[in-house]
C-alpha cells in the first residue's frame, strides 16, 4: 500500500511558561526539504528537529512552524545603554548638519535596532524533551493521513495499471490479423524478389529478418504485461516508500508502449496505444504524490 507524501499534524500543550502550538505540514517533493519556523530560544536544538522529523517523514518537502505564546509574569527587558549613546550622538551631529529640530530623540532612540531586547533566554533539555515528544506525536498524525490519502492514492494507480494490463490483452485478436496481412505482404515481396534475375539469397534473408523485426511486437507485449504484474506485486507489498521504484517502472511500461505503437503499423493497436499512453499519464501524475 501507498502512502501519500501530503499530510497535516497539529499540537497544542504546555511547556515551561509557554503554551506551544506545533504545526507540521507536508507536500510532495523528489527529496526531503524541511523549512522550519521556530522562535530563536529553540534554534539551538534545530539540528535535532530536523533529523526527528527525518526518521518520521522520510521524504517530502516539510513545513514545520512552532509558535511559543507566553503565558504568566512578563519577563523584563535589557536596554543597551551603550549602543544608546552612540545612537544619540549620531543623530544630534546629523541633526546639527542639517538644522533638523531635536524633538522626540528618545522615542526613535527607542525604536533603533537592538536598543531594547528581551532578556536572553535559552530552553532546557527537560523542556526540549517535551516538545521533541510532542514531535514525534504530530508525526505519527501526519502519517496517519499520509496513510489515509494513500489508499486512494493505491486505488487508482491500480487502476491504470489494470487497464493497461486489460488493454494488452486486447491486442490479441487484432494481432492475428495484422500477423495475416504481414505475411501476405512478405509473401508477395518475396515472389517479386525471386523473380528478378541474379537473386542475392543473402539479401534476401536479411530482408526477411529486418522485415520480420520491424513488425513483430510479441516480445514488446510479453515484457508489458510482465511489467504490469510486477507493478502490482510492489504496490501491494507492506513498503510505504516505494515511489520511486515505481516510478522506474512506469518508465519502462512506458517504453513498452511506445515501442508496441511504433511497430504495430495498425490502426486498431494504434487505438489500443493511445488509451493505454492515456491510463499511463493518468498514473505518473497519481504517482508523483506518493511517498
């Protein structure tokens, strides 16, 4: 069964002094992409969370926002008295060079980067031990989804396969009549040839093997329905992350398909390609989600 590579988790809980909200969102996406938006007390341990996240997800492009609101007594601020004069002292030259009124300095003063600064605070490992648990259960509600849109997702790529496996078979009774023309063709070029003087017998068995092997198609439709039952065999084993193999081996129905149209010079196995080429996009598009 397929997982989907799409999912959502969300947590709320209490840690220290701050009520923590944990959102984990993912997207499909060829290798595993995490973009984190955390509060500055927790990059210390973003290394940490982005390897948790890795052993849960495994492959995506992951969207993972922690909020921290704080809750209780405020905590106090620091002013960087320093930084401050400097501030002013700059300010009252260029206000002096350009005869600027000196009103209001300390608000803007106030409002300078860096001048005022909650006090440093950094979490603890009992606290990080808390919300890294809390990770972990967002993960497991994420993959519970990811599960739920895989069955749908496994629903429909069998599907495809299926039908193009269904549609393989339904080459056969066109094939013994295209297989009645060719000889006849061959036949007849063969009499024409024979007939001309100075026959090249070396020649002409080439040319009955390169006639043969431009129109023959049987290995094509062996190895496709080959393809088709293996697809089926992987989609069904307990592995939920399988899409790219899977991927691998549309390819290669694909150019089975291809190489079936090219060769069967048929209007009714044309018909045939056509809506199996249909069935195929229809999958690579489904699989393009799966994990």
């Amino acid at each position: 069964m397929l997982h989907s590579m799409t999912g959502f988790g969300r947590t709320e809980f209490t840690v220290g002094d701050y009520i923590c909200s944990l959102e984990i969102k993912s997207l499909n996406g060829k290798q595993f992409e995490v973009n984190a938006k955390i509060p500055p007390i927790l990059k210390l341990y973003e290394i940490e969370l982005r390897n948790k996240l890795q052993q849960h997800l495994n492959r995506g492009s992951i969207d993972v926002t922690i909020y921290l609101k704080q809750h209780g007594v405020s905590k106090p601020v620091v002013v960087n008295v320093e930084l401050a004069k400097y501030y002013h002292e700059s300010m009252m030259q260029i206000a002096d060079s350009l005869n600027l009124k000196k009103k209001d300095i300390l608000s803007t003063l106030m409002r300078m980067p860096e001048i005022v600064s909650a006090v440093n605070e950094t979490m603890t490992e009992d606290e990080w031990a808390i919300i890294a648990d809390k990770i972990d259960e967002t993960c497991v509600i994420l993959n519970n989804h990811r599960a739920q849109e895989g069955i749908m997702l496994t629903k429909h790529i069998a599907n495809n396969i299926n039908t193009i496996h269904t549609l393989c078979l339904q080459v056969d009774p066109h094939e013994k009549k295209r297989t009645e023309r060719v000889r006849e063709k061959l036949t007849t070029a063969i009499q024409e040839f024979t007939q001309a003087s100075h026959t090249d017998l070396n020649r002409l068995e080439q040319e009955i093997v390169y006639y043969i092997e431009k129109f023959d198609i049987t290995e094509e439709r062996n190895r496709l329905n080959h393809h088709c039952v293996y697809f089926n065999e992987l989609l069904n084993e307990s592995n939920t992350t399988k899409g790219k193999k899977l991927g691998f081996l549309l390819q290669e129905i694909g150019r089975e398909i291809n190489t079936m149209g090219s060769k069967a010079n048929d209007i009714d196995i044309q018909k045939i390609v056509v809506d199996m080429k249909d069935e195929l996009e229809q999958a690579k598009e489904q699989l393009l989600n799966a994990l």
